[in-house]
C-alpha cells in the first residue's frame, strides 16, 4: 500500500469518471423506455390540439350571409314582372320575394341594393333599388315590397331614391342589346340606423352602408330587351 497522494488522485478520478458513464447509461436507458411507452400505437389517434385541420374545419362550419328569390335564380333570367313599367319597357315593375339567412353575430340590421353595372352611365352603372334600416329580426320581404304605396316594408325600413328619380323599386329596363347583370345585393350591418336621408346620393348611401358591413350577399339575374 502506498502513500504516494497523486496515486490517491489519479484512483479518485477513475472512479469519478466510471460513476458519471455509469450514470449517463442510465439516463439514456431512461429515455428510450419514455420514448416508447409515450409513442402512439397503430391505430392511435392524436389529440385534437395536434390537428390544425380541426380548426379549418370549423372556420368551414360557420354560418354564411345567404339570400334567395323564388323569382330569380343565380344567373338566369329576370321575368318581365320584375322588370320596369315606362320608358319603353313594358314589365309589372313588382319587386321580387327575398328571403335570407346566416347573418353574423353583430349584425343590428340590414340594407338592400340592386346595381345593374352595365347601364350606359359612364361607368357608374344604375341604381334600382336601395333600402336600408331594415330591422334586425327580419329575415324576408314580400313581393311588390319595392312599391312604398303598399306598406309591406317592415316598420323602420327606409327605401331611397332609386336613379329612375323615385322611391322604392324600379326594375329593369335597359337598351335593346345585350343583356344586362342585376345585382341584388343583401348586407348586414354593425348600425341599427344608417344616419342618412334617403335623398341622399345614392353613392353616398353605398359608402356608408359599405363602412358598416358585416358581411354581404349577391344575387345575380339578367334581363335583356
């Protein structure tokens, strides 16, 4: 046996370092065991917050702004009830049955308009029909809504001028040539009360309706002389 203190040292530090590999075999053995004890099984499925697809297909479940007419359908023709009386057309001038539905939360009420782009007025195309206030609970108007004479707007309800010069509806009623797209457009608004008069500019009207939406829907007809 000996004394000498740097064979003490040099005994310590190989037991040291046997003590440490031993104790990172250990450590690694650990992890292997935790690796394939946690690991899914054939068949297993992950856990839903692994999945970002589950949140699309949420998104993809919500409600849409949506709005229908038993007299128009999406692309087709307009039938000469709906179109305008005077100025050389011949329709009933009877606005179309609207009914919609998926307005967002938030909505406070709602705003009608019917644009044709394709009338000859430089660009700014034809206004035919603007409505706006109309009440929240509201989900659908009647046929011939569109004539204020016959009171079948809900209470509330503001109908502006349309470009013909008057209130309410004015149907459809271009040249003669092709024909042309109608666009009747339903918004949901963050306003119970749009704030205008309805002699208003109707790209005045547009703007102030178009600040305080929510959500939109279009319905396209086309009519042709």
């Amino acid at each position: 046996m000996t004394n000498d203190p740097l064979l003490g040292l040099a005994s310590r530090a190989r037991l040291s370092a046997r003590a440490v590999m031993g104790i990172g075999l250990a450590l690694a053995s650990l992890a292997v065991t935790l690796a394939a004890t946690s690991a899914p099984r054939g068949g297993d499925t992950p856990p839903a917050a692994t999945r970002p697809e589950s949140v699309s297909n949420a998104s993809d479940a919500a409600a849409k702004l949506t709005l229908s007419s038993p007299q128009i359908s999406q692309g087709k023709a307009i039938p000469a009830d709906q179109a305008f009386n005077g100025s050389g057309c011949t329709g009933k001038n009877i606005s179309p049955a609207l009914s919609w539905s998926g307005a967002p939360v938030g909505t406070k009420s709602f705003a009608l308009m019917v644009h044709d782009p394709d009338a000859p007025t430089g660009g700014k195309g034809f206004w035919h029909w603007v409505v706006y206030d109309i009440p929240v609970n509201t989900t659908s108007l009647p046929a011939d809504a569109g004539d204020p004479k016959k009171g079948l707007m809900p209470a509330g309800a503001v109908q502006a001028h349309n470009d013909f010069g008057t209130p309410g509806y004015g149907g459809p009623c271009p040249p003669p040539g092709k024909p042309h797209h109608y666009h009747f457009r339903l918004y949901a608004l963050s306003v119970s009360k749009l704030g205008v008069d309805p002699e208003a500019p109707t790209p005045l009207i547009n703007a102030r309706i178009n600040t305080n939406k929510l959500a939109e829907a279009d319905l396209m007809g086309l009519y042709r002389q």
